[in-house]
C-alpha cells in the first residue's frame, strides 16, 4: 500500500534486477487500476527533463507532469542525481508534493540511502521513510535454477553438471551469468561442439577476465545483515541492542581487515560514527575471535560467503 511502503526504495548491484522489478511494479499497478497515471523514468531523465524545463521556460509544464499527473513515480538509479544540486532540490519538493498525497514513489539505488553521496541529508532520510529493500546476490541454487530457466528459454541442451559448473563459476550478478550461457551457446553453435563440462570450463577458463571489481564496504554491509538477519538500516542506525551492535561492529571489523579501510572510512560508512568508536569495536572483535569459539564461527561463515561473492 502506498502509505505503507511510501516511498520503496530498492537498491543492489549491477545486474541483479532492480530495473526489471520497476517494470514488474508498474505493471502490476496497471493491472489493477488501468486507469492509474504511472511515469517510470530513469534519474538521468528526470534531470534532462528538468534542465529542459528551465531552458524552456516551461516548469509549470515540468511540475504538472512530475506532481499533478502523476499517481506513482518510479524513478531509476536515483544515484545519478549525485553532487546535482538544483535537481535534488526539485525532485525533493516532487518527493514532497507526491508523499503529501499519498501517491506512491519507488526509488532504485546501487547503494542504500545512507551511504549516496553527494546527495542532501535531507533527502536520503526521505528515502528511508519507508521500506528500503536489498536485493541479494542469488543463493548457488538459485543460480543453478537461473541457468536451467535461461537455457530452457533459449533451446539450449544443458545437463545438471555445467548447469551447476555456471553457477559456482559465475557469482556477480545474473545478467553475466545469463550471459556466460548465451556466449557458451554461441560458440558451441559455431565449433559444433555440445556445451558439456569440458567444453564450459575451457571457455570460462579461456575468457574470465581477472577480477577488476573490487569488494566494496556495501558488499560486507550486505553478507553481514544477510548473516545476521538484519535490516540494512540496522547498521547505520543508532539502534544499541546487543544484537544489532554486535554485527555492527562484525562489520567494521571486516571492513578493516579485508579493504584495509581507514577507521575515519568506516566511521562514514556506519553512520557517521566517530573514529575512536569503529577503533574499539574493531579491537573487541579481534579480541572475542581469539577468545571466543562462537564469534570465531560467525566470522569464518561470513569470511566465506564473502569469498564466495
């Protein structure tokens, strides 16, 4: 409902379908009220359509579209609107135009609201006034049932071993995963070989590039509230419930160990929290692992998921 969940923000990486979903919501928004007035715009469109605006000298025109005409909005890749600071304050007075009316606003991110940049305070605590949702890397037996789908989808002849192989292989997003089928598909077409094991692991072997993308604090953010069962928000909340502060500082630690973070970094990326409070959770931590058979077995779990990721 639109007061419920207003606004729903989704964010996640690359690939994993925050896009898609926008359509799937629209969609199903149209299917229940045709007559429902949606606009689904790119965050780079909203900013053109703005600037053109005020060339033009045509804001009521703007303004009509973006607030009067308009029953949900759903806006892509909000981070583009970074360091844009004429625009944030208009799509903040449509934010607010729209939530006053109880009209719905959806919002995709490839960061939660809190770690935007050069984005106004007072919009990201906007963005977080309703339901924020983390899309996850897919589980590997969600992967495996991805591959299977796509290739039977496309008429490709798969068996279970390299559907399997693709899956622990591929683990970034799933448009490379669907990908890496299509090109295996395509080359095996061309060559006349079949896509058996043999043939999969000296294509992937043969055309892996060597891992560019680095892990990000996100990353660590993301395996730790899927570890622990928390809510993205948790840990850049003020919330000290032993529990929520126990995986905050897991989180610290981690970004300290494995991207070698400053702690004034980590500080930003929690809250804002200050240097000296991310020194000692990461001393505590490093303290329980040695000490505590527990910690150390919620640290090995995370060290390989990540790992894995």
């Amino acid at each position: 409902g639109g007061r419920r969940y207003n606004p729903l923000f989704i964010c996640g990486g690359t690939g994993l379908g925050k896009t898609h979903l926008m359509h799937a919501i629209a969609h199903r928004v149209f299917e229940g009220r045709p007559d429902a007035r949606i606009i689904y715009v790119s965050a780079e469109k909203f900013t053109n359509d703005f600037i053109t605006a005020i060339q033009h000298h045509r804001m009521d025109e703007f303004r009509a579209k973006y607030r009067s005409n308009c029953d949900v909005l759903l806006v892509d890749d909000i981070q583009f609107l970074a360091g844009r600071e004429q625009t944030q304050e208009e799509f903040f007075h449509t934010f607010n135009a729209l939530h006053a009316l109880d009209r719905q606003i959806v919002v995709t991110s490839d960061k939660y609201p809190q770690n935007l940049e050069r984005m106004e305070e007072r919009l990201v605590s906007r963005f977080s006034w309703g339901l924020v949702a983390d899309i996850q890397v897919p589980e590997l037996e969600t992967r495996v049932a991805i591959v299977r789908n796509k290739a039977a989808l496309e008429g490709i002849a798969l068996t279970d071993d390299v559907a399997l192989y693709l899956a622990q292989m591929v683990r970034s997003n799933v448009r490379e995963l669907e990908g890496t089928l299509i090109r295996l598909a395509a080359k095996s077409s061309l060559t006349g070989r079949p896509v058996d094991l043999q043939f999969a692991r000296a294509e992937i072997t043969a055309t892996s590039p060597p891992r560019a993308q680095m892990m990000s604090v996100e990353d660590i953010q993301r395996a730790v509230c899927h570890h622990f069962h928390l809510r993205s928000i948790d840990l850049t909340s003020k919330d000290r419930h032993k529990s929520v502060a126990f995986a905050r500082h897991v989180a610290m630690y981690l970004c300290k160990q494995r991207l070698k973070c400053s702690f004034p970094e980590i500080g930003r990326a929690f809250g804002n929290r200050d240097h000296t409070t991310v020194m000692s959770a990461v001393r505590k931590i490093e303290a329980q692992r040695d000490s505590d058979p527990q910690v150390r077995a919620h640290l090995e779990a995370l060290e390989k998921k990540l790992a894995d990721e």
